[in-house]
C-alpha cells in the first residue's frame, strides 16, 4: 500500500525534477527508466558502490543481490527453458528446501529470486541470470507497483529463453525489461578497462585470426 500526500504545485519549469535533476536517469510511462548506452556503466558503477563491491574483483553475483536485500531460493519448475523468477508480491511455489534438499511448496514474498539451476548448467550462466533477476527488481518494481496499484495482481515475472523479435517490430514494455536485465549485467561483472585487458591477454595466445582460433577465444572470454 502507497501513502501519497500532497506538498504543492509546481508552477515555474525551472522548479520541476526534471529541471532540478538534469542528469538523473528519467522513466517512461510504463514507469520503467530510459537507459542510453552510456546509462548502463554509469549504473553500474553506482550499484556496486552502494553495495561496497570494488571494481577489479570476481564479483560474488550471490552477495551482490543479497546485499540488495533479495532473497534466492532453488525453485522448481515444470515449464522448459525457465531460468529464473523474481517476485514483485506474495504468492507460493515448489522451492528445494535448502535445509533438507526436499521439494516442498512454499510461502514467497516480494523480493524472492526463483533459480533453475537445471537450466543454468555453468557457473557464468548461474550468475548472469542472477544479476539478470536483480536488474528486473531494480529496474522494473515501480512497473509492477503501477500494474498492480490499476488492478493487475502481478504475482511474479518468470524469465526464459526467448526468440528473437522482428526486425521493426514496435517495442513492448516486456521488451523494454528483458533488453535492460539482459545488458546490465555484463556492466556488473566485467567493466570496460579489465575487459579489453583481458582481451588483449588472450589474443595472444591466439596468434592465428582463423576462425577455429577466433571460437576458443571468444568461449575463454565468456568464461572469463
């Protein structure tokens, strides 16, 4: 439930947050932020600061969301090619109860991550679609509380493997959420100055441009 009070109207532009915030991340509509290619280091560099996460580190993808205050559980899930859940209210679901290893229905709150690990086969795929889940919490809870504050009971979002869209095709709000959780966190692992370093790095080992070569470096950077 959202309590708002009114403080007064705002009469002259240069009194507008628009105005008075020049460089803040602005949202549509739909509520969701209007992120530019350059927003998204920025971004990321003010989440790990504000969760104390210093650059030039393996990033611990599990901390990091915890610190965010989210909790993650193993779910289970019977629809192929799920790969995670993140939930904006209550509801219940089949977790692996970390205690006992047992599947067990239970009672989720908001702010609950939902992991397949079935699905995640390798560590990089485990942490990027946990950051994948933390980004739709960041980005995209003043979305769902819109949604749900006009009659939609959004219990969750369920993220899974999808096609690609047609060329021209008109953006949706969903579109928006999975192009935004998908960019940010390559930002939150990996920053650009260690990135090319550790690129340069590898190419040497490959001294050969041919494509054979060009496939090991490209599977050594992602595994990087």
């Amino acid at each position: 439930k959202l309590t708002c009070a009114f403080v007064r109207a705002i009469v002259n532009e240069a009194d507008s947050l628009l105005a008075r915030n020049p460089d803040k991340i602005r949202a549509d509509k739909y509520l969701l932020p209007i992120l530019r290619e350059e927003d998204y280091p920025y971004l990321a560099e003010m989440i790990l600061e504000m969760e104390g996460f210093p650059r030039g580190r393996l990033l611990d993808a599990e901390a990091l969301v915890q610190g965010m205050g989210l909790k993650i559980y193993q779910g289970v899930f019977p629809e192929n090619g799920v790969m995670g859940e993140i939930y904006f209210n209550f509801g219940t679901a089949m977790i692996v109860d970390p205690v006992t290893g047992e599947v067990r229905e239970a009672n989720i709150n908001p702010g609950t991550i939902l992991m397949n690990r079935a699905a995640c086969v390798n560590r990089g795929m485990y942490s990027g679609t946990l950051l994948h889940e933390g980004s739709h919490f960041l980005l995209a809870l003043k979305h769902f509380l819109l949604q749900m504050s006009h009659g939609h009971q959004y219990c969750s979002y369920r993220c899974k493997r999808r096609g690609q869209r047609r060329q021209g095709e008109r953006l949706t709000p969903v579109d928006i959420m999975e192009i935004q959780a998908n960019k940010l966190p390559g930002y939150l692992m990996i920053d650009e100055e260690s990135g090319k370093r550790k690129a340069e790095e590898l190419l040497g080992r490959y001294p050969s441009r041919r494509i054979e070569s060009m496939t090991g470096f490209v599977r050594d950077m992602a595994e990087y």
